[in-house]
C-alpha cells in the first residue's frame, strides 16, 4: 500500500531538518572554537573534541549491532577518518587562531562547488545549470561576506587563510567517499568509527591534551565537550542521514548557510561585529541555497484524444 501523504511529507522533511540541526550545530562549533584558542592548542583540542564526540557515539552505534564493513568499505572509512576528522580538525583549530570565526567559516564554503564538481566526476549526479547558478550566487555571496570581514589588524593572516582552505577540501573528498557508504551501512557506524579513527590520527598530542586540561578553567573543558558531543557526534551523524537522501552537490551547498549563522553565533558570543555589507552577503548566500535546492519545473503532458471521451477527464 503506497504512503499516506501525511506520512511522506512526513519522511521527506527528516532529511531537511536533519540539514538543519547539522547547519546550525556547525556554526556553533566555528565559535566554540574560536572560543577555546587561548586554553588549547590546535592538536589538542581536535584529540579532545573527537574522543568526546567517539565516546558519545559509541553506545548509540553498539546499540545498533556491531559495524561489519568490506575491506572496500573499510578503505574509504580510514581515509575519511584522517582526512575529514583528523586532518580537517588539525588545521581549521590552527587557522581559527589566527582568523576570526566568521571568516573562518566563510572560507570554507568553496567547498560546495568542489562537491559538486567531485559528485559529477564520480558519483555520476548531473551539474546542471541551475545548480551552477546557484553556486555562483551563494559564492558570490560568500565573497562579499569575506571582503567585508577581512578589513583591519585583526581579521588574519596569509598562513591562517591557507590553514581554514584545507579542511574545505578535505571536507569535499571525505563527502564524495561517504556518499556510497551511508547507502550501505549506518549513519552512526559510519560516523563512530571515522571519529574514533581521527582520535588514533591525533593520538600524538595525548600528553599536550592532559596539560592544557589541567591548565584551562572548567569552562573551558565543557566547551571542549560540547564541540565533542553536538557538533561533532550529534551533527555528523544527521549529516550523514541527510547524505542518505540527497545528493552530494544539493547537500554541499546547504553549508552556505553556514557562514550567517556563524557571524549571528559570533557577535552573541565574542562580540564579533561584522559590517554592514557583509549581511547583503547573506542574503546572497541564502538565494543562492533557494535556487540550487529549487526542484525543476515538471512539464504537464497532455494526453491524447480518445474518441466518444470527454478530453477534460
């Protein structure tokens, strides 16, 4: 028996508002962040977010049965692991030290149009007109945003730029690799044990973690939890659902929206005031996401004449 209409509109706002959790859960991490620069250093603080966000997952993932993937599987897994949780984390905390939270989050927002770039070379998805312009709007949004913010002594440096480009493409790789995985396994394995494989990546700074701990106030080491239990264990993991019933390139350019929620977030927090003009970026950014999400016009088809039929029927 077909679904109800209730229950299908039902089913298809999950994937939209699990977009949403982790939208606004991702903006609150480039903060927290931000937030945490003076008490940890960059190694650090990724060991710390991520065995926060590998011990959070670990019951909700075992609850659902012990993880079996293919060697095949098991491949992409250590590469997203160290790319997308190590690697990305390594270097967004070392270049949010040196660049402000927005700007930080406006950077990275290249990485939707090497999505969808990536998508159409291996995962076959179509880069259509539309979705091209939506990706020129939302990135010319980004842009302005960016020029808007990156005026004064204390908007950044070259090195710091350079640090928060990486994680955008690592982010876009890791993104073409879990796309086939979640259609096969399960969100929260997957993201269980790519978090716990980044954990082993920064294992390394273990000794500087214990350190800085015992040195940052208490305040301090519950953001560290946080950034670990929400941002990372909780958005994941409806990131990866969301990958489940969207396409790759749909998916990437919903992180456009991403850098207004991060300069809201940071003028609440760290009393980071960004110009003017940066919200005509906003708006931009958020036309953008409306076109590129906008499902095609379908064409009405007409039937043919049956005679002794009345044609309106």
């Amino acid at each position: 028996m077909p679904d109800t209409p209730t229950e299908t509109g039902d089913a298809s706002l999950l994937p939209l508002a699990a977009v949403g959790v982790t939208l606004v859960l991702w903006a609150s991490a480039f903060v927290g962040i931000r937030h945490l620069a003076h008490d940890f250093s960059a190694g650090p603080l990724s060991l710390g977010r991520l065995a926060a966000g590998a011990l959070a997952l670990a019951p909700v993932a075992l609850a659902q049965g012990l993880p079996r993937p293919t060697r095949r599987q098991w491949v992409s897994i250590v590469t997203i692991g160290v790319l997308w949780f190590g690697i990305y984390n390594l270097s967004l905390n070392a270049g949010e030290q040196r660049v402000d939270a927005g700007t930080a989050s406006m950077l990275l927002q290249v990485s939707p149009v090497l999505i969808a770039v990536l998508a159409a070379l291996f995962l076959g998805e179509r880069f259509t007109a539309q979705l091209a312009a939506g990706l020129a709007l939302a990135f010319a949004g980004v842009v302005v945003i960016g020029l808007s913010t990156s005026g004064g002594d204390d908007s950044g440096d070259l090195l710091g730029v350079v640090l928060c480009l990486v994680p955008a493409a690592v982010y876009s790789i890791s993104v073409i690799l879990q796309k086939p995985l979640v259609a096969e396994l399960s969100a929260v394995h997957v993201t269980w044990l790519a978090c716990t494989i980044g954990v082993v990546t920064c294992l390394p700074w273990a000794g500087r973690l214990v350190t800085e701990v015992g040195d940052a106030p208490v305040s301090s080491t519950l953001w560290l939890v946080y950034l670990g239990v929400f941002p990372t264990a909780i958005a994941f993991t409806t990131y990866a659902y969301a990958l489940r019933h969207m396409t790759a390139s749909a998916l990437g350019v919903t992180t456009y929206l991403v850098p207004p929620l991060t300069i809201v977030m940071g003028l609440v927090f760290l009393d980071e005031v960004p110009p003017v003009i940066a919200y005509a970026g906003g708006v931009l950014a958020l036309l953008g996401v409306g076109v590129a999400r906008r499902a095609p016009a379908r064409k009405a088809v007409v039937a043919p004449a049956v005679p002794g039929r009345d044609p309106v029927a």
